[in-house]
C-alpha cells in the first residue's frame, strides 16, 4: 500500500472512538538505519492556513496501529512508547 492511498484516512483511538484527526496531518519519523516507519507525529491541534505558533504534537509508535481500513486507521494510544531516538 501506498503512503498517498492512507493520506486521507482518519485516525481513530481505539478505546474511546475519538477522531484524533487524518493521517496527511501527522508526520512520519522513519528510521534511517533500517528503513523502517517508527512513529507517527501528531500535532494536537492543527494550524488553519499555517498561521499561529508551534503546536504541542504527540508521538505515536508505529505498533500502537491496530487496523487499517479503508476509511480509517485504528491506533491503540495506551501502546506503551519506547523512546524515540
């Protein structure tokens, strides 16, 4: 699957059902030793027309994604977080 075919997809928590936002607003932070996705970086609130100051983001690990489907993406955010290098 393509990064382009996920873009438009809502991420979702999976406890509470909570719309957290899509995944062309997250970030990618991939590992450049192995290649690999290791976490996916979620600004807490999303910047209308890129004006206002930096926003707080909250970081993901790729194993907190549960399912894919086709209109959204399942992410278990109680997924204990190893640190980020």
């Amino acid at each position: 699957m393509r990064l382009s075919e996920l873009a438009g997809r809502e991420l979702i928590d999976l406890h509470n059902g909570q719309k957290i936002g899509q995944l062309h607003d997250a970030d990618l932070w991939i590992d450049t030793e192995t290649g690999k996705i290791g976490y996916l970086i979620l600004p807490e609130n999303v910047r209308r027309f890129g004006f206002g100051k930096k926003q707080d983001e909250q970081s993901v690990p790729w194993e907190a994604v549960r399912k894919i489907g086709a209109d959204m993406i399942l992410l278990d955010l109680n997924h204990k977080q190893s640190d980020r290098k």
